[in-house]
C-alpha cells in the first residue's frame, strides 16, 4: 500500500489509494507522525482481515474435497461450473494442485467479469496465496469498502452451497447434485491457451498419483474403522453377557 503526501509549511494532505484524507491545521512532526502510523495501520489491518477472508474459502472448500478423489471432483466441477476435464485440469495445475484456488478463480472470474486467465496470471506473481487481494485491489475492490462487503457476502453463500454439494454427495455419490445452484462460466472468461499433450499426460499422471494416494487413505481409514468396530462390538457384546448373567443370579 502507498501513501502519497504534500507538506506546506504545518499543513500537510494525505492521499491513499481507496479515497483521499485531507487533514488540515496546525500538526507538530511528533503529531504527524503518528497520525500516519495510525493511518498505516489501519490499512494494514484492513488488508490482512481481507486476505483472511480469501483464505478461509479457499481452506474450506480444499477440506471438503479431502476425502475424494481428483476424479469425482472433476466430475462436481463439471457440474457446477459447466467447464471440461481439460480446462480444469489445467486450472487445477496453475492454481497449485489447490480445488480451493480454483473454485475461487472461477468464482471471482464469474463475479468480476474478468478471464479467469488474468486471474490466474496475478496468482502465479503471488503463489502463497496473497495474489487474492492483490487481484482484488487491481480490479477496484478495496479492503473494507462496499464492494468488497458484498463479495464477501458472495463467498460466503457460494461457500455454504458447495458444503452442502459435497454433504449430499457423501450420501448419493452422484455428481449431479453439483448442479444445485449452477454456475455455468462463459467460456469467453477462461482466456488460457489450451495445453499440449505432453503437458496433458503430465497433469494426467499427477492426477492418478494423487487417486492412488487418497484410495490408500481412504483403505488405511476403512480398516482403521472396522477395527474399532470391532472392538466396540466386543466390548457391546462382553456387557450384555455380564448383564444378562446378573440377572440370571438376581433370578435365583
């Protein structure tokens, strides 16, 4: 964030990027001082609590996919947002290999108008995740502004229907449940050059070694499961024999 400023004699201006702050009067040095520090850091906390709300969907909607494959994955995505396989193939590699990312790429492509290329072209100068509000400022979404409220207010809906997606999910295993609330994107905002073949196996062969991955854990967590079921059972079955033998005795 930049602060421009002009000082004349003891009055000063101060100019920032979401507005301007004209502040006029008789300011010592020590004064102006910390009125900028204060200024500095509400801006600063302003941007922080902004990149948390990017990072809070883009968390959640990587935790829903935890227990699934890339595959059925792909197949809600196809759904939702009415994109082929290759397309988010290719988004899902740009955006780090991230469901999340790419889920709010899309979203935000949708919402600003803008091809979810240019997006994805600001994210990869910012991989850590910060490229999110970044993006946001470039396209006129100030931190704490109206604009930047009802995104907010966006996410958090969008968020909740892909919650409910994936609970529904759970319990049929049909993808079409994915296309509650559709959001079917203009493929004039994907602006990205389609990949080469090469590039294609590449993700592809990631994209079986993550299955592979997930279909141990998914086994490792089965068995895990059916072992303390077993146990349970056993425990179940021990008292209701102690049971069913105290009144045996109390009978006599």
């Amino acid at each position: 964030m930049q602060f421009f400023y002009a000082i004349f004699d003891t009055q000063f201006k101060l100019f920032i990027p979401a507005g301007v702050i004209v502040v006029t009067g008789k300011l010592k040095l020590k004064d102006m001082k910390k009125l900028f520090a204060t200024i500095s850091m509400t801006v600063i906390s302003l941007v922080i609590f902004a990149q948390a709300d990017y990072s809070l969907y883009t968390r959640d909607i990587r935790s829903y996919t935890d227990y699934y494959t890339d595959d059925q994955v792909i197949g809600l995505y196809e759904n939702q947002y009415a994109l082929p396989r290759n397309t988010l193939l290719q988004l899902f590699d740009g955006f780090g290999l991230d469901w999340g990312n790419v889920s709010l790429g899309l979203e935000l492509s949708n919402y600003l108008g803008i091809p979810v290329g240019d997006i994805l072209g600001i994210y990869r100068e910012y991989p850590e995740g910060n490229g999110w509000g970044v993006m946001a400022q470039r396209y006129g979404i100030k931190p704490g502004s109206p604009e930047f409220h009802r995104m907010k207010a966006m996410m958090g809906k969008r968020n909740r229907n892909w919650k409910n997606i994936y609970d529904d999910y759970g319990r049929t295993q049909n993808p079409g449940v994915a296309r509650r609330n559709r959001l079917p994107i203009n493929v004039g905002l994907i602006g990205i050059s389609p990949m080469s073949p090469k590039e294609m196996e590449r993700i592809n062969k990631q994209i079986e070694k993550r299955n592979k991955e997930i279909g141990k854990q998914e086994k490792k967590m089965n068995k895990e499961w059916a072992k303390e079921d077993k146990k349970i059972r056993k425990q179940n079955d021990k008292a209701r024999k102690g049971m069913n033998k105290g009144m045996k005795n109390n009978g006599r």
